[in-house]
C-alpha cells in the first residue's frame, strides 16, 4: 500500500524522540552559519551566494539525469541577482527556466504557495512543451492520458515499478490540501516541515516530469523561511547527488506502508547536516578565488582566459591541455597555445612537466 492509500492520508507522524537530536543540529549549524556569513564582507558574501546557487540549481538537475552547464548557471543566476560577473556565457533557455524557478522559490521564500505559482514553476522547466522527446502537459496538473503515473526503472519490457501516484483526478483536491498546508500550518517546526513537504509534493507527483526539482526547489524555500533569509550558503541537493542511489531509495521506502516517516526525516536531516557542514568547502572556494583575483586585478587578462580561469577556481574535471582549452574557447589551438603562454609568462599557470602529448597546466592558486 502507497502512501496515498491509507486512510488517515495525509497525517503524517514520525517518532520527536528521534528527531529531536538532528533538530537541535541542525538549528546548530544553521545559527552558526548565518552568524559566520554576516561576519563576511558585502562581496564575499556575495560570492558565496553566487557559489552556492549555482550548486545548487546544477545539482538538483543531476540528480534527474539533467546536467546543466555550470558557467551558463552561474551567469543566469548572477544576471538575475545583479551580480557583475565577467567573462561569463549567456545562458540558454532551458538553463534561464530552472534557474527562474530556484531563484523564485528561494529568494520569494514569504511569497504563499499558490497553484499558479507551482505551475509557472514547472512551464519553466519545460519552455518548448517537451521532456526530451517526448510532449507533456506544461503549466497543468498532469491528466494520465497515457495511464497511471508510474516511477519505473529498467529496461522497456522488463521495467520495475517503484511508485504509483494518485489518479490525476484527485490532483486538484490533493494539491489545493498540500498549499494550504504549506501557507497556514505554523505549528511545525520548519526544518521538519521542510522535509515533510518535499516527500509530500513528490508523493502526490502532480506534474508529467519535474516533480523531484520542483520539491527540492518547494523544500529548499521552506528551509529559507527556517533561516529568515533569502542568502543561499548550503546546497541540499549537493548532498542529495552524492548519495543518489540512497535518495530513491528511501523515498520509494517512505512512500509504502503507514504514515510514520521518521525514516525519511532522519534521512533528509542527515544530508541537511552533511550540507550545513559542507559549507566550509564552499567557502574556502570563495575565499581563494576573491584573493586570486585582488592579487591579479591590474593583470592584462583577455575574455578567453577570464572564462578559463574561472572555470579552473570552479569546479573543472581532468587535466587541462591546450587542446581542451581551444574546444573550450572555441579558438584554434595556436590561439589556445599562445593564451595559455601568456598566463604562465604572468606566473598564472603553471606547465605540470609531464612533457610531450601528456603536457597539461595548472592554475597557481594563493595560499589563504
């Protein structure tokens, strides 16, 4: 039996004794964090904003199997929050709607919750009326034309049900009870409610495709109205994504048998904490590119190499050659070959020494 076939549907309960100890953790934290981040300068803070949005948002796609391109992020989110950011691509479509929807969930943390809102949410998510290939209803709640609304995993003819959603035609009963909820219920204590609101929107899965980034995004804006602040500093799907396989499933384990989801809530508040904690990483990050580019303020440095480098203080993958620097910068490779030159005559890069075809170059990072 699903979650949504018990009688009691939606009393959720859970066990406060077990809670209660990840509760005072995480408000902890949370206190902790906010008092640090206040302690930073106007840019930092900024940045650290900036660092952490664009994580967020990159990440909360990957867990769906969307992997987004983070310069792009970062360029949507900084344009959007009036960040001078340079050297940066403009975005595209797809990327502008996920990050309207972050943004509009986060930074409109006070906002009520409304249908409408929701499904502006999701028509951003699906500018051109398609999840890949396939149409879907856009902006509405979803009609199952095609059946019931399945989570399934493995391949066509040998697929594996997880989960059975509502029938589409209790949606709108459904999601007007779960708003209400979300706007009037203060009695909770608001990281938990963030954790109930993310298994409830996801349970009743109300939309074709987009339900799991548009409950993280529902979650994450509770969390902002838990820390009265619309300023980002930790990612909760970052540390969803690290422990994806776990995700789906205690969510496919929550969403079967009674009501009581202290497992869920232990799970959720266990990665919360991971994220409240992850958080000197991100800073450090912030820390070392702020001083990196006050040591090289009056450097000459062309568009090409403020892309690269950026990309080199972010989060780059693998070794850098002139070769993955021209595809990069779409430059022919001389043109690569002399803009990384020029940085290691102005002691920015650095060749590894590895020699031949397996030549790469690293940025020399400031020591903090």
């Amino acid at each position: 039996m699903y979650l949504h076939q018990n009688k009691d549907w939606p009393n959720f309960y859970w066990d406060n004794d077990i809670l209660v100890p990840y509760v005072s953790k995480v408000r902890d934290l949370q206190g902790r964090l906010i008092g640090r981040m206040e302690g930073l300068g106007f840019e930092l803070r900024e940045e650290a904003l900036l660092e952490t949005l664009t994580e967020d948002i990159v990440k909360s796609s990957a867990i769906e199997g969307e992997f987004l391109n983070p310069e792009e992020v970062r360029s949507s989110v900084a344009r959007r929050l009036g960040i001078d950011i340079y050297g940066l691509p403009n975005a595209t479509r797809d990327v502008e709607g996920v990050v309207e929807m972050m943004l509009d969930a986060t930074q409109k943390y006070k906002d009520p919750l409304t249908k409408d809102r929701v499904c502006g949410w999701h028509a951003a998510l699906f500018p051109t009326g398609r999840s890949g290939m396939y149409k879907i209803t856009v902006g509405e709640w979803r009609n199952d034309e095609h059946g019931p609304m399945q989570v399934v995993s493995g391949p066509m003819g040998r697929e594996k049900v997880h989960y059975i959603a509502p029938e589409a035609t209790r949606l709108e009963v459904e999601m007007n009870r779960f708003i209400q909820w979300f706007n009037t219920d203060n009695s909770m204590e608001l990281v938990i409610k963030s954790g109930i609101a993310h298994l409830w929107f996801v349970t009743i899965h109300p939309f074709d495709d987009g339900n799991g980034r548009i409950a993280r995004a529902i979650a994450d804006s509770q969390l902002a109205r838990a820390d009265r602040t619309n300023q980002r500093f930790y990612s909760m799907s970052a540390q969803i994504m690290k422990s994806k396989k776990g995700y789906y499933a205690i969510l496919e384990s929550a969403q079967k048998g009674n009501l009581d989801v202290s497992h869920w809530l232990v799970w959720y508040f266990e990665r919360l904490t991971e994220a409240l904690e992850a958080t000197d990483e991100t800073l450090s990050k912030v820390f070392v590119k702020a001083k990196f580019w006050e040591i090289h303020k009056t450097t000459q440095i062309n568009d090409r190499q403020v892309k690269m480098i950026n990309i080199l203080l972010g989060d780059f993958i693998g070794k850098l050659h002139s070769s993955k620097w021209a595809k990069m910068t779409k430059v022919h490779r001389d043109t690569a070959r002399r803009d990384i030159q020029d940085l290691i005559e102005k002691g920015i890069l650095s060749d590894s020494g590895e020699g031949g075809r397996s030549t790469n170059y690293i940025l020399n990072l400031p020591t903090l």
